[in-house]
C-alpha cells in the first residue's frame, strides 16, 4: 500500500493523510474510498488509523485518547489497571480533563474524560515515550487513586475505614499496592484538590507504610 510508505505511525491526522495524498488530482475522494474499503478506520473527525490489512504494529489506545480530546491525561480505572493497582482489565480509556466532562464511542472503543480543576489536573502526570518517540500523558500512580477516590460518589468517605472499604472491597487494591504509594505525592494533590478525603488517603498510605516497615 503506497500510503504506508509516507506514515510511518499506525495513528495519524487529517493533514498527514492529506500531504501523503498529494499526488492524487481529488485527495478527499481517494480518502472516501479508503475509509469506504476499511484500508484506514476514522476514529474520530480528523483521526484516523490503519485498517487491520494494513497495520504494521498495534495502534496505541493511550495516544489516541489524548489525541481525541484534549488536553487530557489517562487516568482513573484504566491508569490504575496500567500500574497495576486493579487486578480487572478496563476496556473504556479513561482520562482526566481541564476541559469540560465527554465522552466517545469510536470504531476502537470508548473513552471517557473526567473534568477535574486546572490546579489538580497539572499535578502527577508523567509522559511516557514510544519507541517511534512520540509520547502520551498517563498520570502517576498516586494521580490515578486520587482522581479515582474523588470521583467517588455516594459515600462520604468521612473516615479510614470507610476509605479503606471502597479500596479494597470496590477497587480491589490490595494493601502492599498502596504501600507502595508516596503519602507526601498524595498530600500535594489533596492540597491541589483541596479535598479532605484525599487527605484521609495519604494517612492511610503513609499508615500502611508505618505498618509494613515495623514488620519487615
């Protein structure tokens, strides 16, 4: 396929295609037939990856949600599944947002984003490089419990053991995963959140840790 000549990326943009098809007299028309054949997959309005056929190496669902919607983060359940936090793989992206809350169901499944605040959105992200060296937003581990632990609704979360119920029985994250976790990163964005349970959950961590380092 010609076109694989020109992109090297499974994931690519609208202006991308179109230089790659400068050669065709009505570029748009041969992009119609492309889609129409399932030699690319439109993902959303202006993003597109390679059709199966074509596919050199698996697309990168991380990239494609900070390329859907941004600016944006992965974080939340897919984050914590990708440190290895949850035992459960997550089939929805799921991102952290300064923007306004969405959603997208595409060809490649769906992504969600959760509006946060600006102030606690900058906070713990870390940028993690793929080998062709572009790179996508994935929080930090302890980002991706407290924007986890915020999102939280019908529970007051008022005590550590209620915060310790949702963890482990609702998220099922065992206690050597969270002692693992750094209270003082946990308590810059409590302050960033400005939020008292998150504050509650870097004791419990830093108690955690406590616990562990008198038994080791």
């Amino acid at each position: 396929m010609e076109l694989r000549r020109h992109i090297p990326f499974e994931e690519f943009d609208y202006q991308i295609l179109l230089d790659s098809l400068r050669g065709y007299a009505h570029p748009r028309k041969k992009i119609t037939s492309l889609l129409r054949k399932g030699e690319i997959i439109r993902v959303k309005k202006g993003l597109y990856i390679f059709g199966e056929q074509y596919r050199r190496a698996p697309y990168c669902r991380e990239l494609l949600a900070n390329l859907i919607y941004g600016p944006s983060c992965v974080s939340l359940e897919y984050a914590l599944h990708y440190h290895g936090l949850i035992p459960e793989r997550v089939e929805t992206v799921t991102s952290v947002t300064c923007g306004r809350s969405r959603s997208f169901d595409t060809p490649v499944g769906h992504f969600s984003y959760r509006a946060i605040p600006l102030s606690a959105y900058m906070i713990g992200i870390d940028r993690i490089e793929l080998a062709d060296g572009r790179a996508f937003l994935m929080a930090l581990p302890e980002k991706a419990i407290a924007d986890r632990v915020v999102a939280e609704r019908g529970s007051a979360l008022r005590t550590q053991k209620e915060l310790a119920v949702l963890l482990r029985e609702s998220l099922r994250i065992d206690s050597s995963a969270l002692s693992s976790l750094d209270p003082e990163a946990l308590m810059t964005i409590a302050a960033a959140y400005r939020s008292r349970r998150l504050k509650l959950l870097a004791q419990h961590v830093a108690r955690l840790r406590k616990a562990e380092a008198t038994h080791a």
